[in-house]
C-alpha cells in the first residue's frame, strides 16, 4: 500500500496534469498563477519523496 507522501505526490502531478490539459495560458517555460502553484507544489512533493527514496537505499 503506498504511503503518504507518495499519494500526496501523485496526487499533485494529477492536478498539475489536469490543469496544464485545459489551460490555454500553461506551457513547458510559462505558467499561470494556479499552474504555478499546482506546479511548486508537485516539485516540492517530488523532492521529497525522491530524498526520503534515496535515504532509504543509503541505510
């Protein structure tokens, strides 16, 4: 069973996706304001699954 942060992580790549799919102001370099957010805050649930992955392998 995945866990928290793993969900939450997948879940802001979802709502990224979802608004990127229909937003006509959202590209690859430029973002609107709600893309911007959706996108800070997938990089940041990103970073720290992909840490907390590498801690893990390192123990």
């Amino acid at each position: 069973m995945p866990d928290d942060l793993y969900r939450r992580y997948q879940a802001a790549h979802r709502a990224l996706t979802a608004h990127t799919s229909t937003c006509t102001h959202c590209t690859d370099t430029a973002r609107c304001p709600d893309g911007q957010r959706l996108f800070e805050l997938f990089a940041r649930l990103q970073d720290a699954y992909l840490t907390r992955q590498r801690d893990q392998r390192r123990r």
